[in-house]
C-alpha cells in the first residue's frame, strides 16, 4: 500500500484566491470598461460590451493566470520560494505563492492581492486592447482615438477597483489592531 504525503504548510498560491475574484467582478467589470470606452468610441454600448467582454475573458481567463505562473518562477528561480520571515518582501517579492505564515495570512493576503493588482492591470491593458484592435477594426472607427490609452483608463479604473476591494481588509484589520 502507497502512502501519500500531504504537506499542509506548501503556502498560497494566491491565483486560487485572486482568479475567484476577478471571476465574480468579471461582469460589473464589462459594463463599467464597456461604458468608459463606449463614452469616446460611440458605437454602441451593446456592440461595445461583446468586444470588451471577449477582450476581458481573453485577460482573466489566459493573461491573468500566465502572468501569475510567471511570477511564481520568478519568485521561485530568485529564492523566494523558501521562508525569509515576515515582512514586505513576503507579500511583494513572494506575493504570487505566499509562504505559509499562518498568523499573518490575515493581512498578508489582502496585502498579496494588492501587490498583484499591478501586473494583472498592465497584462489586461497590452491583451485587451489587442483584442479590441482586433475586434473593432471592422467597424467606423475615429482613427484619432487610441485603443491602447481608452483600455488604459478602462482598466485603472477596474483595477483601482480591484484594489479598494484588497485594500479594504488592510485598513480594516489596522484599525482593529490585529
């Protein structure tokens, strides 16, 4: 009979944690992006919001996931795949796969979030305005109008957002002194 070793302490992969979250905001995020961009495009905001929710399917559901497999071999090729101790090198340097710090978790992994807002908001930005190139070359279009800087807005604007959303929970755990 084979054993199995379970290692409760492999520590947090925080795409388990941060993909659940864009999932649930992926349709407020549509509409928010589609209306942003639609207000200087003007095509329509139903015409708008297919192509701005293919163009956030294709950042959540691919971009997202392979910047955060980036950062953990980065993470893990620089040493920090091995506990260092607790401090900001732990939710920045080591915020795609936290170490167990299981007294910390409580904001270190609302701090996590907030560090990986960053790379996920500039991934979303390079794919989803490819995507919308793609998808709005076929219709009259004011060529004066930068793709790229009207999915730039769009996606501060969502991910600043994102990052109240992780912000929250650091402010609250602060003010109640944990």
């Amino acid at each position: 009979m084979a054993s199995t070793l379970v290692i409760a302490n492999a520590g947090v992969p925080m795409l388990i944690i941060y993909g659940p979250v864009l999932l649930i905001a992926l349709v407020p995020i549509i509409v928010l992006e589609s209306a942003i961009i639609n207000h200087t495009a003007n095509i329509g905001f139903a015409a708008m919001s297919w192509r701005v929710g293919l163009a956030n399917a294709v950042s959540t559901l691919m971009g997202v996931p392979l910047t955060w497999l980036a950062l953990v071999l980065i993470q893990m090729f620089t040493g920090g795949g091995s506990a260092h101790g607790v401090g900001l090198h732990a939710v920045t340097w080591q915020a795609p796969w936290l170490i167990p710090y299981e007294d910390d978790l409580h904001w270190m992994v609302p701090a996590a979030g907030l560090v990986l807002t960053v790379p996920f908001w500039f991934v979303s930005v390079v794919i989803e305005s490819k995507v919308l190139n793609r998808t709005l070359r076929q219709r009259a279009f004011d060529a004066g109008i930068s793709i790229k800087r009207l999915c730039f807005v769009a996606n501060t604007w969502s991910y600043a957002l994102l990052g109240v959303f992780w912000a929250v929970p650091l402010v609250m755990d602060a003010v109640q002194g944990k």
